[in-house]
C-alpha cells in the first residue's frame, strides 16, 4: 500500500512500538466499496518522514478496543530518482547530520548515483564540505537503520536492543543477519550489551527447544562473559558449570550434562582451560600471550649499560636540584638497567619525582631515541605530563587501539621509542596490556608505575598486582611521605587504612560528619560540596560515592542534586533530554568509554546544545582543543560529572575530596575503595556517612580475589627459556 506520513498517534521513542496515521497514495477500498481517505497504522519503528511516500506491507485486523487497523511488518521508501526525490530523502529527518543544504551538496557531487554511493562507498561522503568523520559515522549508521538495517532494526524493537547495536550485528552478518537470528538467535550474545537472557527470550518465542545444545553452549559462554563483566577472566571449573545451570534453570539439566557440552566448547576452541580453570578463548588467549611477551621483553636484547650511571645520576641531581632518596635512586638505576621493571607507592612518595628524574637521564644518555609517556584515562595523561615536563597521551592513543566492542580484532600500532613509561598501570587490564606489549619494538624498555593498592583495573585481570605476585621482574616500592608537608593527616590515614588500622587522625584536612541517615546525609553532602567549590572552584573538587544509583547518595541522585545548584535552569539556558537523562548548557560531564580522541573517565563542559532532525546534537569542550558532538546513541557515553564513582575518580588528584560511605553500601565497602579515594586529595577529605562503614572498610583487606592466572602463566613462561 502506497502512502504517505500524515500524523503520530503514539510513540515512546523512534525505535518504539508506533501508531501512526497515513494517507494513501493510490485507490484503497474498505469492505463496502468506500475509499479510503486515511489508514491507522500499527507496527515497530513505523515511518515517520513527512516528505517521502512508502510502500507499506502487512495485514488488516479488526479488533474490538482498536478497531481495523494496518498492521505493518515491512516497508520500503519510495525515492523518486530525480534531484528532488533523492534531496527530499536525504533531508527528510531519517539520516542523521543531513539536513537540506549537506544534502544538495551531497546531491551535487555523485547525482542519480548518491544512494549508490552510500549503499557501497559512503567513504567518498567525506569529500563533501562540512562532512568530518564524525558526522560520516552518524550519516553510515542512520542510512544503514533506514534501509539495509530496517528489518533488523525492526526485529530487534520489540526486545529492547536500540537501532544503533542493531546496526552494529547488522554490520557483523551483513544481509545473513536476519537469517541469523531467527534460526541462531544466541548469536545475539556476541554483541555487547545484549546479554543471554535477551537472546533466550527471542530463541523462546521463535520455538526454540530450552533443552537444545545450542542454549547450553550460549549459557556456558555466556556465564563466562559475565565473570569478565566482574573482573574475573576465568573461572573454577565446578564453580563455572555450577553457575551456568542456575542461568539455564532446568531442574532437568545435570552437572554431567552441561559439564559435557563444555568439553565439546573445549575440543572447538571456544573455552580453554588452565590448570582447573575455564576461560573464553579470547580470554586465554589474552593472558597467555601477555605472559609470553612479557617474557619475551625480559628476555630480550639490553642495552649496554653506560659507564658510571650512578655518577650520570648524582650529576643530574646537581644541575636539576632533584634531590632523589636511597629508593628512588635505585628505581631510576633499575629501570635504565632492566628490559622491564615496576615502581610501585602510595600517595605522595615520590613516584612522579622518580619518573621525571628517569625521563631526564634517559634523554641524556639516549638523545636520538624517543619517549613515550602514557596512562589509562586522559585525566592521568595529563597529570604525567604537567608534572614530569614530558608530553604524554593516553595509552589508546600511544597505541592506536580503538577497539570499539573489544580488543580482538585491534591491530596495535608500533611506536618508535626506546623507553615506554606508563603511569597509573594498576588501572590496566589484561586485554589492553595484551596489546601494549604486543605493540612494543625490540629493545624497548617498559616502566609500569603504579599503586598496587589502589582498586585493580575496570576491565578484566589484575595485571600489575599478577606481575609484581610473579616475582620474574624487578619491583622497587617507594615508601617515605613527600607529597604533602610533614604530618599531613591525608598521608597517615591512607597509610593507617593500608595496613587496617581503624585509629584514623581528625582534624582541618581530614574530616568525618556522622550521619546514618541517607536523605540527610545527601543534603549534607550538597552544603559541603558547595562550600568547598567556593574555596578550591568546580574542576578541584570531588564528591566520591560507591554506588552509580539506588540510594539518595548515589551518584545519579546526587549528580541531579548539585547539577541544580551549580548551574541552575534559566530561560534562554537551553536543554536536551536524552532518555532518562537531561543535558543542560554548561554542564560538567563525563566521558564513559573510550572513543576517538576521548578516554574514559575524560571530564568536560556542555558548550553548545543543537538539533539534528529529531535529534539533540550536544557540543562538548573536553579542554586541549578537543570538541566532540554527540547525538543519538552517543549520548549514552555521557553522564553527569557534578559526583562520580571511586572507581571512576581512579588517576585524578583533587585539592579536596569528599566521600560518602553508608551501611547501605556494605557490598561495595573494602579497603582498596576508601584507599583509592582518600588518595585522591591532595588538601583536604572530608567523609560524610557512618562510623561503623568506614571501619567495615577498612577491615575487609581484599576485594574478591580475582580469577586470573597471569604470574603463574609467566613464571611457566620464563621456565621453559631456561
């Protein structure tokens, strides 16, 4: 049926269940011979486009509530293939970053052949004034969710999986997508963030049987995915069957039965296994070569060491008035001498000093060789660089890993530099270090600077503590105070919390309010917050709290909060709402994954606030030039910055840090959490909550030990050498 757009009658969002209303382009007749002048519509993801005429195919049903209606299953855009037509597509509102005038430009350029030119080389789009790589991504994506895409887009609706990740699987399968899923829908799980549970709902209502192997395989890898989502990057064989029959959820299903299918994803490739643990092959595969190039550095090519380093160093002291202690000395000697070594501290003991004095004797001893400093997040890059006087970047960038869903399929690139001195390396993890190491040139030497007692990294593994556990490379600990001056309560008490030691000192640079209630505890949070903006400014302040959302402190919560005081809405001051989530001009925001030239973790301000069709477009100054425009989709990589997770606050400093820790937040409350964030001030800290979760704590020594077997790995490694 050929019509056209004529008005919404519902629709949560574009990707939603629509009923809309159109009229037809052509002779439709109703059961009396009547035509028809307007038609209600009902289906996924309908059209919506008021220029453009579509031909719509399903069925007519009749029920009592609705009456007769359309129901859509597919449909098609009818372009006319003249300027007119393929300018009135172009700008009609489907294809993001498209408006009018890009559209003519775009027109002008390929002519009859433009659609042809985005179904096969949408590369040459770039050739168009105004059209960046960023903005080619958005026209690529939309074009895709609008026409080769569509009926995977549509498919996928009714389960809550977005256009954009559906654009994505259709990316990976290509026109055997739709085939895919509806004869392998746990395939699904292979896509990031659509878990099993998802996937089974779709295999459910396709009759699927629940006892088919392929859903015990999906469950088994699936259950593995998760333990990674944790941290873990493998698991205890009976551990791992054991939690894969309480997803599956068949009292019919046996130990022996799914322990059996498991040993077939053993004999395919799909699981490995390592002295009684089970990993996902790209899992193992991650750790086992990390341990192989991590032995193949330290068994590499050195260097001649020069002739009287020592006095190289005494005289680099001199000239640059370092004034190095008896360790710290030791660790610059041992990472000018060792292919590679770990430098690992608490706050302010002299690890960035350390580092300068290492890059300064390595540029005179080595003048035509470069450097790389680098980091996990931007934030940290940006701290090595201020104070070591070296340029650093973030390891992502030094490395050109861009992975989007995973580091798989990433090819690092090799750069040209004969020491590599990464900071804040307890923040890596096992994938990301697979891929650094595997990125390093012959020769090179590897300085990994890190506190080991901080929370291990985001990601899976727990890459500096397995090394240092190793005992294969070479560990100097830096452990005298000089970051603040003599008798800072900030140093004790994070070297008290180190050692679980509940007698922590009070005073004007480290504060505690006690207060068991959540509600006031947030209201109390605010007027602290807002007073030490007034003394320190908004980029030296943090309000640190475990938990993302669920409580009044949470992080969602409180972000609402401060948001509304520091800058309030105002008439003129524009917004844009994105799901649950609302932007407003000169809000501080935080980046949530790594893309382009945005790390993690990277803070910065909304400075401009547009639209695209029906899209928000926000504009964001994350400082050193770099804007980044976000729409759609994208906007999930955004969240307000006002209060953050410790986790989060990892590589920062602050002049003051406030901390929130509730009862309520038992499950997050161990050592390396308050650790991490009581070092993250510089000045003061200050701990709004109660008593009893702060010393909760501080006596739960360790996190959940994570499942990786990186030391043993590498000592296996070096064994075999000898």
């Amino acid at each position: 049926m050929l019509c056209k757009f004529k008005r919404l009658i519902y629709q949560a969002s574009p990707d939603a269940y629509t009923v809309a209303l159109y009229k037809p382009c052509e002779s439709v007749l109703d059961s009396s011979g009547r035509r028809i002048g307007e038609v209600k519509a009902v289906g996924w993801c309908l059209p919506t486009a008021e220029k453009l005429k579509y031909d719509l195919k399903g069925h007519w049903s009749k029920t009592a509530r609705h009456g007769i209606q359309f129901e859509v299953e597919t449909y098609d855009e009818v372009i006319e293939p003249t300027r007119e037509g393929v300018i009135a597509y172009l700008s009609s509102g489907q294809i993001k970053g498209v408006g009018p005038k890009t559209a003519e430009r775009i027109y002008e350029a390929f002519g009859d052949d433009t659609l042809n030119v985005l179904d096969t080389e949408p590369e040459k789009l770039l050739a168009i004034r105004g059209i960046s790589e960023n903005k080619l991504r958005k026209i690529r994506d939309s074009y895709l969710a609008s026409r080769g895409a569509r009926d995977v887009v549509t498919f996928l609706a009714p389960y809550g999986i977005t256009p954009n990740r559906a654009v994505k699987l259709y990316r990976h399968y290509g026109e055997r997508t739709l085939d895919v899923l509806r004869n392998h829908p746990y395939r699904l799980c292979e896509l990031s963030g659509v878990g099993f549970t998802t996937a089974d709902r779709i295999a459910m209502s396709l009759g699927l049987d629940r006892c088919s192997p392929e859903r015990i395989e999906a469950a088994l890898l699936y259950t593995l995915t998760e333990a990674e989502n944790h941290g873990h990057l493998c698991m205890e064989k009976r551990e791992f069957i054991k939690r894969c029959l309480a997803i599956l959820d068949m009292p019919e299903l046996t130990v022996d039965m799914v322990a059996n299918t498991a040993a077939r994803l053993v004999m395919c490739g799909a699981i490995d296994t390592y002295k009684g643990m089970a990993y996902r092959n790209s899992a193992a595969t991650a750790e086992n070569l990390l341990a192989r190039r991590m032995c193949s550095l330290l068994a590499g090519k050195r260097k001649p060491t020069p002739e009287y380093l020592p006095s190289r160093l005494d005289a680099l002291e001199r000239r640059e008035r370092l004034n190095l202690n008896a360790v710290q000395r030791t660790a610059v000697l041992t990472a000018l001498t060792s292919p590679v070594s770990i430098i690992t501290g608490g706050p302010g003991t002299g690890k960035t000093l350390t580092q300068r004095a290492i890059l300064e004797l390595y540029r005179e001893l080595y003048p035509a060789e470069e450097v790389l400093c680098c980091a996990p997040t931007g934030r940290a890059a940006r701290r090595m660089e201020e104070a070591t006087g070296f340029p650093a970047s973030t390891i992502h960038r030094a490395f050109g890993i861009y992975a989007g869903d995973g580091y798989e399929r990433c090819e690092p690139e090799t750069p040209e530099a004969g020491l590599v001195l990464v900071d804040e390396a307890s923040m890596i993890d096992s994938y990301l270090a697979e891929k650094m190491l595997s990125a390093l040139s012959p020769g090179c030497r590897l300085v990994l600077v890190g506190d080991c007692d901080q929370l291990p990294s985001v990601g899976p593994g727990a890459v500096l503590s397995e090394l240092i556990a190793s005992g294969c490379i070479p560990v100097v600990r830096l452990e005298r105070i000089y970051r603040q001056s003599r008798g800072s309560r900030i140093v004790t008490n994070a070297k008290l919390i180190r050692s679980g030691n509940l007698a922590l000192e009070y005073g004007e640079d480290f504060q505690f309010y006690e207060s068991s209630d959540l509600e006031r505890s947030a209201e109390l949070l605010e007027k602290l917050y807002l007073r030490e903006l007034d003394e320190f400014g908004v980029d030296n302040v943090a309000l640190l709290t475990p938990f993302r959302q669920k409580t009044a402190t949470c992080v969602n919560s409180l972000n609402d909060r401060l948001r509304d005081k520091v800058n309030p809405p105002a008439k003129g001051k524009p917004e844009a709402a994105h799901g649950k989530r609302r932007f407003r001009l000169g809000d501080k925001v935080m980046q949530l994954k790594n893309y382009e030239q945005v790390s993690n973790g990277d803070v910065g301000y909304v400075t401009g606030i547009g639209s695209d069709g029906n899209d928000a477009v926000l504009t964001i100054d994350f400082g050193d030039g770099r804007l980044m425009e976000y729409s759609g989709d994208e906007l999930d990589m955004l969240t307000l910055a006002y209060a953050s997770t410790i986790h989060k606050s990892q590589g920062s400093e602050y002049k003051s840090v406030i901390i929130n820790l509730q009862c309520a937040h038992s499950v997050m409350l161990v050592r390396p959490l308050i650790y991490t964030a009581v070092t993250r001030a510089k000045e003061r800290v200050i701990i709004v909550g109660e008593r009893r979760a702060l010393c909760t704590a501080i006596r739960r020594g360790e996190t959940e030990k994570r499942n990786t077997m990186l030391a043993d790995r590498l000592r296996e490694e070096i064994e075999k050498e000898r």
